[in-house]
C-alpha cells in the first residue's frame, strides 16, 4: 500500500547510478532510514520511506543525488503568457542564501535584490514572511486555546488537540508523523504552513485587492529552501482558494500553490533569464501589503524561531503584556534538543509555567515521542524542524562543492564570469 495519496507528488529525491559511489555519506542524513545498497554498491531510495527533505542531496559528495520535481520549464511558460499573473511567494531563508548562486557572500541579506530579480523576471510578489506572520498568529492562539483548556481547566468553545502541541510547518516532520506515528498526529497544530497560508491569500485577496485579476488567471509559484515543499503543495487537502470562489459560483480546480522552486531552481531561472542578481536594481514592495511583515515571520527559517515567534504571541495574549526577553535565547542555537520553562503571570493574577522545546534532525525527536506515548511529557508546545538548524539548511538551498549545506561558500559558475 502506497504512502502516498493520489495525485501526491513522489520520487522528488532520486539517486543516478551512474554516478553514485555506494560511500554511504546520505545514509548518514536520511533521518527515516530511506536509502538501500551496501557500502560500494550503488545506492537507491525507498520512495515510500522518504520525507523528501533533500538532506540526501545537499550532503552527498559526488553530487549522484538529484532533484527530479524540475518547474523551471513550467514556469518560465506561464512568464510568457501575458494572460497569466504569475505571483512568486517567497520563504526567508531564500533571501539568505540566492546570492551564492550568483558568487555574492553566503548569508548575505538580497531581500531588495531579490525582489529586484523577480520583478525583472515577470513575477507579482508575495513575501512568505507576511504568511508566517498569519501562522503564528494561528498556531499561537491555538495553543492559548488549548493553554486555556487543559492548564486552566476553562471551558472551550473549539474543539481542540491535545498538548503538547507540536509545530505544523515543516512538511518533512508532518509526514514523519504520518508515517512513524499515526496515532500522535492529533497533536500537531492544526494551523497551516506558511505556504499553506500563502497560496490561498494570494488567490483571493491578491486577486480581488492587489492585483485585481481572476483567481484562475494567478499561477502561485513557491520559492522555498526546501525540497520536500514540492510534495507539500500537491497534497490534496490545499485546495481552499479553490473551494472558497467554487461557493461563490467559480468552477475551476487548482492548488493553492501550483508549483514550487528551490532557491537552486530560482537561480537557474533567473540565470535562464539572462539576469544577474549581482546587477539587478533594488526595489521595496513598500506599496504591497502581501510583503509586509513583522520580525516573527522573519525568523521561522531557523530552529527555535516558530517556537520564538508563538512565544511572543502566547504570552502577550495570557499576560496583556509583551515578552521581557524578546530574542528568547533559551530556544536558540544548535543543540539537538533544546528546552526552556517560561513563567507567566496572567491576567487575574494566577502563575503558571510554559514548558516548551525544541528539536532540528527528525530523528531527535523520538525520545520526547516516547514521553508522550508513556503519558510523561513534561512539554505544552514541540517545535520540530526536519532539516539541521532549521530551512536555512533545507534540501533546496545552494550546494557546496563537497557536498554539505554546513560548510560556508558555494560559487556557482556563471555564463557572465
């Protein structure tokens, strides 16, 4: 039986045997156990197994381990059809990273360049960080909610999940939990995904408000750091543009996201293009409000900064008063799992403490599962992100010559060198 659903993206991640020297480096990444061979054989992937994630990819040192989901064709076509209004959404941790494509420093900040190259390019845009912003909100009041119900003991109009509550964003970890355990997946946040925000926004108030066109005439084009997004935006579920103007007499079908772009496909496509970030005007979008944002958005590229971000709306909304230590370093950094108990003074007077964590690498989640499954968690709320320090370190960012997304510098050759 298939663990994947009709018309669900699959076999994005494939290992080319004519290249791949059976070193075992990606058995080492995958965090479910995916790859098959012996050490000197040719290595293959169980697709039913894989997350997606791409961790395989960035870290193999052959370069044997390739991305086969390619939109670029598809996208430049919609480019060239005047009557479509291609909308690119923009995760954060794409802006971080595109300039090593183009021989600029690792870690730059090109936000204004980016937005430059994309408009350049044809596209309308849509800052993903204003979507991150309406899932913290989302993921934030949830767990109010659920605050509310189960430590509070007071009565909830919702019907709600069960604490501890984990992340939903990262769609590597969701799918984890599908497939490993099915039985917990009721608590996970039953708020989307950034790009699961993203795609419906742009499809119906972008349409209406912004760019003043008909829902089917937009093509929402994802730029994510991140592989396993491709999968995510072909999950059935993520229909509700669609289901929203099919009540208001539209007939059409289509995903919220209709296709996705790694940060390596996006510089492949500009470069396709003949455009050059390094030469590119900046511009702002100060006049789009789909690229207004707050700095909790901005964050959820790194481990611990979904968890940063619905602290500062949690506490605010059980306090009345905002979070003293607003860069929350207890939650930061690279430690596999890292914990923190953040105490909070409501607003009838009453004490209590939030106990969260968080984990980056999947697999460093199975001892706080086992918490769970024994009825022994200590934990009201469980960031989990599959890639290691979080979507700056995703299966779509640009790759180092040897092989790992750890290591600083990829130059990418250019035909204007």
């Amino acid at each position: 039986m298939s663990t994947y659903r009709a018309d669900e993206l699959q076999g994005i991640i494939k290992i080319n045997p004519e290249i791949c020297k059976g070193c075992d480096s990606c058995k080492s990444f995958c965090p479910t156990d995916a790859i098959n061979g012996a050490y000197g054989a040719t290595h293959e992937i169980d697709g039913e197994k894989c997350l997606q994630c791409g961790q395989c990819l960035v870290n193999c040192p052959f370069g044997a381990i390739e991305d086969m989901a390619d939109a670029v064709p598809a996208v430049k076509k919609k480019l060239a059809d005047k009557e479509t209004t291609v909308v690119a959404t923009v995760a954060p941790a794409v802006r971080v990273a595109l300039g090593e494509e183009f021989g600029i420093e690792p870690g730059k900040l090109l936000t204004e360049e980016m937005y430059g190259a994309l408009k350049q390019a044809g596209f309308k845009i849509m800052d993903v960080n204003f979507a991150a912003d309406n899932t913290i909100m989302e993921e934030g009041t949830e767990l109010v909610e659920k605050i509310k119900k189960y430590v509070l003991g007071e009565p909830s109009e919702h019907e709600l999940g069960p604490l501890p509550q984990f992340t939903s964003c990262c769609p590597a970890w969701v799918r984890y939990m599908e497939l490993y355990h099915p039985k917990l997946t009721k608590h996970l946040s039953s708020a989307k995904s950034p790009q699961g925000m993203a795609g419906p926004v742009a499809k119906i108030y972008g349409a209406t408000e912004v760019w003043h066109t008909e829902p089917e005439n937009i093509y929402c084009v994802g730029v994510y750091p991140c592989t396993a997004k491709k999968y995510e935006a072909s999950r059935p579920e993520f229909t509700s543009a669609a289901d929203y103007w099919k009540k208001r007499g539209h007939t059409a079908t289509y995903q919220d996201t209709d296709v996705v772009l790694t940060t390596r496909d996006l510089a492949r496509l500009l470069k396709d293009l003949n455009i050059d970030l390094k030469k590119v005007e900046p511009i702002t979008e100060s006049d789009n409000p789909l690229a207004e944002y707050s700095g909790a958005g901005t964050i959820f590229g790194n481990t611990g900064g979904v968890m940063e971000a619905a602290l500062r709306t949690a506490y605010f909304v059980l306090t009345g008063e905002e979070l003293q230590e607003l860069n929350f370093m207890p939650v930061r950094g690279l430690e596999a799992v890292k914990s923190a108990a953040v105490p909070l003074k409501l607003k009838d007077g009453r004490e209590i403490e939030l106990k969260v964590a968080v984990v980056h690498g999947t697999k460093n989640v199975e001892p706080l599962i086992q918490e769970i499954e024994a009825g022994k968690s200590p934990y009201h709320f469980i960031e989990v992100m599959n890639c290691p320090g979080g979507c700056v370190n995703g299966g779509g960012q640009p790759i180092n010559p040897m092989g790992t997304s750890w290591t600083s510098g990829f130059k990418a050759i250019m035909p204007w060198n």
